[in-house]
C-alpha cells in the first residue's frame, strides 16, 4: 500500500490537532495542519497532497479561495469536507477519498 499524504484545513487549533493525530496512527498515512491559506500554499509549495481534507471554522470566501487555489495548482487532489463525527467517519472519508484519488490517476486527461 502506497502512503497518502492528507492536508486538514481548518481554523480551530484543538480539532485541527486532534485530526492530524488521528491520521497519523494509520502508518500509511501522513497528516499536516494548516489554519489559513498561506500555510495551504507553503504547505503545498513543499509537498503534494492526494487528500486535502476542509474542516470547521472556514468561512465561505476562505473556502472557495482555498478550493480555486487547489483546483489550479493541485488538481489531482481529491477535496473532501470534512464535518465531525469521530474517527470512524474519518477514517471511512479518507478511504472513499482514496479510491477517488486513485481513478483519477489512471485517467488520461
């Protein structure tokens, strides 16, 4: 199994941590933070991300500059909001996210 780099995007410190932690126990799984749109860019600037998860806290034009941001330097990447619900949900989102990612990697464009 291949590992999934997953960006969480949100503006509420504790639950941004929280996330990342629960990510990262899959070892096949690696999670950064970012709180704003700069940290999106500098994040995405060092790496590419397959998952690119939109939490709480972001308001509307935050959001849709952030997705005209990954939609025009990351179009791979698969962007997945992201409401709550506990680790089962999360966990179940990444997979489903995954398999997105996946079929659009082996579609010519």
């Amino acid at each position: 199994m291949e590992n999934l780099n997953i960006l969480y995007v949100g503006r509420q410190l504790e639950i941004l941590n929280t996330v990342i932690r629960v990510i990262n126990k899959n070892d096949h799984w690696n999670a950064a933070g970012a709180m704003n749109i700069e940290e999106v860019k500098s994040l995405c600037k060092e790496s590419h991300y397959e998952i690119i998860l939109l939490g709480s806290g972001l308001s509307e034009e935050s959001e849709f500059i952030l997705r005209c941001f990954l939609e025009k330097n990351s179009p791979s990447s698969v962007i997945v909001q992201h409401y709550g619900g506990g680790s089962g949900l999360l966990n179940s989102e990444i997979i489903c996210a995954a398999q997105d990612y996946k079929k659009r990697e082996n579609y010519n464009y």
